[in-house]
C-alpha cells in the first residue's frame, strides 16, 4: 500500500476497545470506483496534500477496494430508540470505520466509509448507499460546517459503477465521512441493556478522554459525560434553530455523545417559518418537527442518564437523584442559547429582559404571514443600517403591518446600544447566511447527479455554500425561496 499518496496517520483509539464494542469487517470491493469529489481543505485538516493526491488511486481507498496503511476496519455496535420504540441492536450496518487520526489541529477524527458494504449489523440489507443520499450528505454536512454548526465532515464521494436497489435501480456510492467519534447514545444503551457495567464504564472514561478531556479522572466519569453532553446537546439544537435546521430522525442513534450533527437522512431547511414543520416521509406523527427539537433532544439525553445510572451512584436512589438533577440543566442552557443565537440574529449586542419577548413577537408573525425564514434576517441586516430599507422586508408578509408593527418595538431595543449601524449590519451578516441547502435545490442536484451524470449543480452547491455568509450576486438564484411548484414536502432516509 505505500505506493498510494492517500496516507492516513493512523491511531486507533477505539478499535483497541474490547471485542464487543465492534465487528471487526473490511469493505467490500466494487466494480469501478470513481472519484467525484476530494474535500481539499478537509484533506489538508487531516494531514494530507491534496495535490499529491491521484484521483484513480483516491478512488480505489475510498471506494473500499484497497485498505490505507494503518487502518482497523471495525464496524460499531449500538443500539438505539427509534421514533421512540428501543431496538437492542442497531450497529453500522453499511459504514465501516477505517481508523482515527490527528489532525494538523491537534484533533482526533474518525475516518469512515458509509456505504462500504455488508457488516454483522446489516439485518438484511445490502449495506450499500445510492448516490443521492451520499451527495445529500456530503453538500449539507459541508454547508452546516461553513454555516459554523458543529457537524460530521465529508472528506469525499466516491461512485461505485454498481446499482443499488431501492424503490428504483440507482447508481451506488461511498461517503468518507469525517467525524469527532461515532460514539452515540445509543452505543451506550447498547450495553445497558445487556447490564454490562463493565463495557459501560470503559465507554464512559474513553467518550470523556476523548472529548471532554479536561474532566476526566477528576472523579465521576460517568456523571461528567453527563453534564458535558447535556451542554453540548443544547448548544447544537439552539444552532439548528438558528439556521432553520430540521434534522429528520432525531433517533438516540443518530445523538452524537461530541456534539455534532450526525446522519443527515430526511434532514431538510425552513422555507416559511412554520414551528410545526417536519418533513420526513416517515416521521407521521410530526415527532421531530422543527420546534420539538430542543425536547426530544432532552428525551434522548434521558435516555442517556438511564443507561448511565449504574455508574452515577452505588446506591440507585442517588443515581436517579443526579441524574435528574442534570437533566434539569437542559432547558435552562437551551434557552440561554437559543436566546444568544436569537440576539445575534436580530443585531442585539447585549441581554435585556425584553429580548425574549421580542424574538418570541417576530417568530409568531413570522409564522401566521407565511415568511421565509433566511430571507427574511438576511434582509433585516440592511433593514439594521437603514430604515428605508423596510420596505423590501415588509413585502415578505401577507400583512406587511405585522413587519411595521414589530419594526418599532426592534428600533426602540436597537436604540439601547451605542453601536453604529454599520457595525450592527456587518455582525448581523455573519449570523444570518445568505444561502442555506434550499431543499428543491438539492433535490435539483440529486436529480441531475443521479439520471444525467451530471454533477456541475453538485460542484455549485458545494462552491456557493461554502461561503454562506457572503452575497455571491452570480449564484443569488440559489438564495431564492422555491416557487410553489419548486416545493419540497418529503424527504427520504435513502437507505
């Protein structure tokens, strides 16, 4: 293998675990490996130099047919609550991981190939991936990382020159995802519900060294992976709201324990603000709608608390005790940062006790006049730096009143501050993007990607949403709202 130029400084953490935490599985070769896309800058993140990098070569690592130096290739198991029902195994049943490395930042990142073929985990299924969910992927966990929400990576898409079969014959790929670890939830319930202790508390010191550091071996590891997850869930959850983010299949399988937004499935972007909007084509029930997020979060974290309870306390009366009481610091974290990205959005510099009143005023309006949620903050940043700028946000209600009205309240509050206008607009304009993965956009891309082999609108996405926050007046067709006939109402797993 030291021919290839893709040369991974590999050091696997997690294959050094016990048995039971994985499979140990290689990929399964296919026919003709492609290289669509190599994420340059990610590449150069893990050590690598992109322009040393031989496409052909690229293709046969990512494309599962030849192994890089160094790599264990595991897949994980896990269990999981799924749309609320608890499955005791789940485990990857199409992605393998090929191994951990340092960055150039000093981080250690998991290097997995999704889509790489059956595991021991597969039920069933042909552990392969269509390329439409491989490209979803790749250009809305990029996006989310330019956006500045923590996220899982693509370091690349590779086609396989096999079908999949799904609804429909579709051509196959591979996604080398890039994440902070695929610990989960549910790897913890993995084991609760086998009452292993044992594998329970080697995951809880190895999740905490690994990525809260600075708590471990300060006494309870369990409890401080707790206390850590419970805050880092509700810093990500306030940044999904805060893009107008709908994850999809918000499963505890798909709850990362580092923090990141992981498995973009059926996940999708507000058009009009509507609180209750979901859009997968399987969650009927409106489960994981955009404003059920924060609680569902806090339920899956409840679920994190129970599988922990044997390590929290040698008496189960003061495990429930402590376990609660770090549940109970969920809502407060969550509204303090949700009421942060809210100020930054609406160009408040400083908290007042009017704030929350205010953002909850303008997100009902926003919801009963039909508005789009990016649009709408993205014009109010000129509407920061000149009042005559109204106007071109009122035109966005059905009643422009509603806009006024709310306008009045908002410059009183801005009046508070002793900041120029050009310093607010410029702030605002680094919270409020320009560009978001508008669905039908995507679904634009999968469509030209998948029946013309065509992947320019793929290399558009990735190039525009890359720089969200900047105007981009040649690409400013992919800042509109679809038209009627544009709209996307589902969204598919894929899998």
């Amino acid at each position: 293998m030291a021919d290839y130029d893709l040369m991974f400084a590999f050091d696997n953490g997690y294959a050094r675990l016990p048995d039971r935490f994985y499979a140990r599985v290689s990929p399964t070769k296919v026919r003709e490996p492609r290289l669509v896309k190599l994420n340059g800058a990610l590449a150069e993140l893990l050590g690598l130099d992109p322009e040393k990098v031989d496409a052909l070569e690229a293709a046969q690592m990512l494309g599962g047919n030849a192994l890089p130096e160094g790599a264990d290739p595991i897949a994980l198991a896990y269990a999981g609550h799924q749309f609320g029902s608890f499955v005791p195994q789940l485990g990857d049943g199409r992605a393998i991981l090929l191994g951990e490395v340092v960055g150039v930042d000093g981080r250690r990142r998991d290097i997995q190939l999704k889509g790489a073929g059956r595991t021991p985990f597969s039920r069933g299924g042909d552990g392969r991936a269509a390329l439409g969910p491989v490209l979803r992927e790749y250009v809305v966990s990029e996006a989310m990382a330019a956006l500045g929400v923590p996220t899982t990576r693509a370091l690349a898409a590779v086609t396989t020159g096999e079908p999949v079969h799904r609804d429909e014959v579709l051509p196959g790929a591979v996604l080398t995802r890039v994440a902070a670890s695929h610990i989960r939830v549910g790897t913890f319930e993995f084991f609760a519900a086998r009452r292993d202790s044992e594998a329970l508390g080697t995951l809880a010191a190895y999740a905490l060294s690994r990525h809260y550091p600075e708590e471990a071996g300060r006494g309870n590891d369990a409890l401080a992976l707790l206390e850590r997850v419970v805050d880092a869930q509700a810093s990500l959850v306030a940044r999904w709201l805060g893009v107008g983010f709908v994850h999809g299949v918000m499963n505890t399988d798909n709850t990362s324990i580092s923090g990141e937004t992981i498995d973009y499935g059926p996940c999708a972007f507000l058009d009009e603000y509507d609180p209750k909007k979901k859009f997968s084509s399987i969650d009927h029930g409106g489960r994981y709608a955009f404003a059920n997020q924060p609680r569902i979060a806090l339920w899956n974290l409840t679920r994190l608390a129970e599988a922990l309870l044997p390590l929290l306390a040698d008496q189960e009366e003061d495990a429930v005790r402590r376990a609660k009481d770090c549940l109970e610091r969920f809502p407060a974290r969550f509204e303090a940062a949700h009421a942060r990205v809210l100020r930054a959005k609406l160009g408040l510099f400083r908290e007042e006790e009017e704030d929350a009143g205010l953002a909850a005023d303008l997100l009902g309006r926003l919801a009963s006049n039909g508005v789009d949620y990016t649009v709408f903050y993205r014009r109010l940043c000129d509407a920061a730096t000149d009042a005559k700028s109204d106007a071109n946000v009122a035109v966005l209600f059905a009643d422009a009143g509603a806009f006024h009205d709310w306008a009045e309240a908002w410059r009183r509050r801005l009046g508070k501050e002793d900041v120029t206008t050009e310093a607010r607009a410029s702030a605002m304009r680094l919270v409020n993007p320009a560009f978001i993965p508008r669905n039908h956009r995507i679904e634009e891309m999968i469509d030209a990607a998948v029946h013309r082999a065509d992947f320019a609108p793929f290399e558009t996405l990735v190039q525009v949403l890359g720089k969200p926050y900047d105007d981009q007046p040649d690409f400013a067709y992919l800042a509109e709202p679809p038209r009627p006939e544009e709209r996307v109402r589902h969204t598919f797993c894929g899998t």
